[in-house]
C-alpha cells in the first residue's frame, strides 16, 4: 500500500485515489469473506480474516496519514496567512473590506 502524502496538491490527489482504492479493496475482501463463510472450514475462515484484518490496519493507517498531511498543510497556509497579515496589514484591511463589500452588496441584490 503506497499511502506517502507529502507533496502538493496533485500528490495528495494521487494519493487519496490510492487510498479509496484500498479502501474498496477491504470492503471487497470483506465481502468475498461472507460469501466463503457459508461454505468454508474453520481454518480458511481463519487465514481470510487475517487478510482482512491486515488490509483494514493498512487502511486505518492511510487514513491517519493523510488526516497528519491535511491537518499540516492547513497549518502552513494558516501560519503563511498571519506572517503575510502581520507584513501588509493595511493590504488585509483592504481585502478584508472589499470582500465584505462584495457580500454586502450580492446578499442586497437578493
């Protein structure tokens, strides 16, 4: 499973179509498990649960991962946003009125 989440957005991209594609490989997996129950020993029950077992450890990782790479990027863009705030601040003020400008004037066409 190739769960590395760093890089940009065509990276994560890329690596979140990976993850939903184990994702379905586990729900697959574990649907092939109940369909084997009803005719399988003990044993072969066995050894197909470990799979899936092992796939959905894999997956809950994956999962993990990616939550970390959002979770960093978000704090990079807020932590840029606040050094760029704290540099222009009359700039912010400025897009910060023109944006409520902007609100303003589309909730007032309504």
């Amino acid at each position: 499973m190739n769960t590395d989440f760093n890089g940009g957005d065509a990276g994560i991209q890329g690596k979140k179509d990976v993850l939903v594609s184990d994702v379905k490989a586990v729900v697959s997996d574990a649907d092939a498990l109940v369909k084997q129950v009803i005719d399988s020993t003990a044993s072969e029950i066995s050894a197909a649960r470990t799979k899936i077992e092992t796939r959905l450890s894999d997956a809950r990782a994956g999962l993990d991962r990616a939550a970390h790479a959002v979770s960093d990027k978000v704090s990079r863009a807020a932590d840029n946003t606040r050094v760029y705030v704290s540099e222009n601040p009359w700039k912010a003020i400025g897009v910060a009125a023109a944006a409520g400008l902007l609100v303003a004037l589309l909730m007032r066409r309504r």
